[in-house]
C-alpha cells in the first residue's frame, strides 16, 4: 500500500510539473506521465542507492549536495528514456528534480498516516 501511495504522490508531483511546464519539462500524454513516475520510482528504488555508495566520498566532501546532482541525472536520464517526456537539459532536470522532491515532501505531510505514527510512539 506505501509503495501505491508513493507512486501517486511521484505522479502527482509530475503531473504539476508538467501542466506547468516548468523549465520546459512536460510530457505529451497522461500515459508517458504514469510511465515516467513509475520508472522514475524504480530508478529511485534501485538505482540511487547505488549511485549513493559508488559517489560517497563526493556526497561527504560536498557535505551532502552531491545527492542533488545523483537526483539531477537521474532525473534527466530516466525522463529522456520514456517516450514523451521532454527534458531540454540538465540543469532543467536539475531544477526539476528539486522542484519534484519539494512537491512529493508537500503531499506526503498532508496525507501521512497519523493512526501509524501513533503505533510507533504508543507504549
């Protein structure tokens, strides 16, 4: 159920993205918008975290901003791989990435599940 959820805020967050074409990142149909957030969800899931260990010595001199970055390219790569989406560079990718993780952050604190938290803290 948390991994629905979490896709649906990730589509979400690329739906506004992309109804406001912000920095020119949109996608041509609905169905490249649910292609894009479950592959972009997968990548997230398998792929940074291997990005994580191979650029840790970068992530700790940089004191954490190269995790940007990894979010940036990925961003970008996996967007341009799925078919109608349009990313006209990195640094819209970059932008669009932190745009997105602002957005996903927004929704999850409004629709978080209280009734768990109280679980988790109760005696």
């Amino acid at each position: 159920m948390s991994f629905l959820i979490r896709f649906l805020v990730n589509a979400l967050a690329l739906f506004l993205i992309s109804y406001f074409s912000f920095q020119g990142i949109h996608a041509d149909s609905m169905t490249a918008l649910l292609i894009g957030a479950l592959v972009l969800g997968l990548a997230n899931a398998f792929v940074r975290p291997l990005l994580m260990v191979l650029s840790c010595p970068l992530v700790i001199l940089t004191l954490g901003l190269f995790t940007l970055v990894i979010n940036g390219v990925i961003f970008y790569f996996v967007l341009k791989w799925v078919p109608g989406w349009h990313v006209p560079g990195y640094w819209p990718a970059f932008w669009g990435a932190i745009v997105m993780s602002i957005i996903s952050w927004i929704v999850s604190v409004i629709i978080r599940d209280v009734s768990a938290e109280r679980q988790r803290y109760s005696p």
